[in-house]
C-alpha cells in the first residue's frame, strides 16, 4: 500500500494551526527514491509548526521518514510560510 504523503502531512498539521484552510502541501518532485515536499502555511502558523527549536518540524520529519521507509523512499520536508 502506498503512503501517501500530502493527507498525512496535512492530517498532522491542520490541527497544530489556527488557520487550517490555509495549509497547502505540494509534491515538488518524486521519482524511485526521492520525494520533496512543499508545505506552506500562514505565516502567523509557522512558529507553531517549527515549534521551540524545530522540535515539531523534526517530529513530523520522523513520521513522515518511517513511512517512506517502508517504501523504500528518501523524502524531504521543505516547510515555509506566505
């Protein structure tokens, strides 16, 4: 079964921020290995995303790494604001 990864990024981030309907997450690029991910939220959302020290940021990195682990995937995570 593949995972995928917009559904569960968005899943983890909508409820971390106040403004939900702002969150975008795009796949930039993907190919047998590799996945890079866009996700863009308000810019008043984006401390609570990152977290104290990236800690959120680094948690949401983890899931999303053990699911792409199971495909055999390499993914990065690019997270930014408008």
């Amino acid at each position: 079964m593949a995972v995928n990864f917009e559904m569960l990024i968005k899943n983890i981030i909508k409820p971390l921020v106040m403004n939900p309907d702002d969150v975008v997450v795009k796949i930039l690029d993907e190919d047998d290995k590799n996945v890079t991910i866009q996700v863009i939220v308000h810019s008043d959302d984006l401390g609570r995303v990152i977290g104290r020290g990236g800690r959120i940021a680094s948690a949401i990195r983890t899931i999303v790494y053990a699911g792409a682990a199971k495909e055999n995937k390499r993914v990065q995570i690019d997270i930014d604001s408008y």
